[in-house]
C-alpha cells in the first residue's frame, strides 16, 4: 500500500537492544516512501529504554505521528513504557499474525518488536502488515473505546 497524506510519517525509537534492527527497519520505512520520524538513539551506545518509549509514546499521543514502532532488546520494556500514555496502544508483535490482529481487533497505533528475539525479515513482515492493516471496528471499536 502506498502511504498518503497525514499517513505518511511514521515514528520511530529504539534502545541500544533494539538499534539495529531499527536502523534496518527505518531503510525500509524510507523504501516505501513514509516520512520517518526516527527519535533515536543515534548509536548502539547503552541507554534506557524508557527515555526513547516516552518520548515516541509522547509523539503519538500529541498527534505528531499517527503511527510507531518501537524496538528493544526484548520488546517488553518499550511496551510498558509506551503503555502508560493514554491514546497509545502499543502491540509486542512476535509474528505477521500478531502484527495483523494488533491492527483488526486492537487498532494498535505502535508496533513493538524484540530487536534480540526475533529475525529481520520476520520483522520486516510485522511492519508491513501493521502499516497495510485496517482496523475492523465493530465489537473491536467498543472495546478499544473502553480502553480510554
Ligand atoms: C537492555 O539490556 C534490555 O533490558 C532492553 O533492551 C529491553 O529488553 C527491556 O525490556
């Protein structure tokens, strides 16, 4: 699918864990033609993950970017951290099939990947389903609603 509009950007974070596989992912983001908001870090230097997940969370929540993906070493940390953000919604995607549920029945705005567990092209399919995804509303839009 080709991005358009406000859809274009997308935010992405990781930590030192997860820096890699962010670097790559962020190639492929910029391959398909969505303005990347990466949000650091810049090296593999060791940081903590809870400075880069609020900051994107901050910048979902704000309105800034619609979408996100943030990656740590296992993906737990940036979950919990994003997650603390009202109007975020954050899904620790392990496979393609998680990354589309995370869309259809969560409408998830940020993807979570274990930069240490899981391959890269396994992530590559969780972006490229979380980005082409829609959301089927329905039972899943009270549900979402009820999460505030
Ligand atoms: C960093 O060593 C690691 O704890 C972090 O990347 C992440 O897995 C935390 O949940």
């Amino acid at each position: 699918m080709t991005p358009s509009g406000s859809d274009k950007t997308v935010a992405i974070a990781s930590d030192h864990g997860g820096f890699a596989l962010k670097e790559a992912l962020r190639s492929d983001l910029e391959a398909l033609g969505y303005s990347v908001d990466d949000m650091g870090p810049d090296t593999d230097d060791s940081v903590d993950y809870p400075d880069f997940g609020r900051a994107l969370a901050e910048a979902i929540a704000d309105g800034a970017a619609p979408r996100g993906v943030l990656v740590c070493g296992s993906g737990i940390g940036m979950s919990i951290a994003a997650n603390r953000h009202a109007g975020v919604r954050a899904a620790l995607c392990h496979d393609g099939l998680s990354a589309r549920l995370s869309r259809q029945h969560n409408d998830a705005n940020v993807l979570v990947l274990g930069g240490r567990l899981i391959g890269v092209e396994t992530a590559r399919d969780c972006l490229r389903i979380f980005l082409e995804t829609p959301f089927e509303g329905g039972r899943h839009g009270r549900r979402v609603e009820k999460l505030g």
